[in-house]
C-alpha cells in the first residue's frame, strides 16, 4: 500500500504548478526591491548618508538592490525552466537553489563582466526557494 501511494503522489512542480512558480519568480523579482526601498526610506529619515563612509556603503548598496530587478530578470527566465525540472525531480532543496543561482549568476557574470551577479543570482534563488516552499509546501515533502 505503501508503495501504490508513492507512486500517486504527485511530483514537485506538478503539485506547485507553472501559476505557482511564476508567483514565486514574481517574489523573487520584486522582494528586493521592497525591502530596499524600506532600507533607504529609513535611512533617508535619519539622515544616514551623513555619517560616514559605513552609511555611505549601505546608502549605495541599498539603491544598487534597489535597482536590481531591472539587470536581475534574465537570471530567473534563464534559471526558471531550470527549477521546474529540478522540482520534477524533487531536487530543488536550499543546496541545489543556492548551486544554480551560484551557476546563473555565473554565467550572466561571463556575459556581463559583472562579478556581482554571481552574488545575486545565488540570493535570487534562494529567495525564490523559499517563496515556493511557502506558498506550496507539500511540493518539497
């Protein structure tokens, strides 16, 4: 019996969907961008950038995250068909997101010349790990 139920249980992506994963590459998308945008909101109020060099460099990193989903879309349409099958196959744990968004951001990094996209390309898909474990958890059970 054990056995017969395994084989009905759905796989990942089909629990989740493909309504359920650009959900979670909207997330992902525009979560940064949220929360820099309080980051600075914040910052603009206490008058931050006045203090010093360490203000200054939040200051700035604030608004480069701010700025990201403008240079950051093409690592989630190139990362995206990449998730649906890892799922498929129940292998998009936090390791496997953290490795493609490592390996996306890489490769954009080459096309680019723009070392900081390997950094954000693995957040990026971490964020989105996690938007998707939230919003359909018995797609990673």
């Amino acid at each position: 019996i054990e056995r017969a139920c395994r084989k009905l249980r759905l796989s990942g992506y089909a629990e989740l969907r493909f309504k359920g994963l650009l959900r979670g590459l909207a997330w992902a998308w525009l979560l940064p961008s949220v929360l820099a945008g309080v980051a600075l909101l914040v910052q603009n109020l206490l008058q931050t950038q006045t203090m010093g060099d360490g203000a200054l460099i939040l200051w700035t990193l604030s608004y480069l995250v701010l700025i990201s989903p403008a240079l950051s879309w093409l690592s989630l349409v190139l990362a995206a068909p990449l998730v649906a099958a890892l799922m498929e196959r129940g292998w998009f744990g936090w390791i496997p997101a953290l490795t493609l968004g490592m390996v996306v951001g890489g490769l954009l990094a080459y096309l680019t010349g723009v070392d900081l996209a390997i950094s954000f390309g693995a957040a990026q898909l971490l964020i989105l790990r996690g938007a998707l474990g939230r919003a359909c958890p018995q797609a990673f059970a």
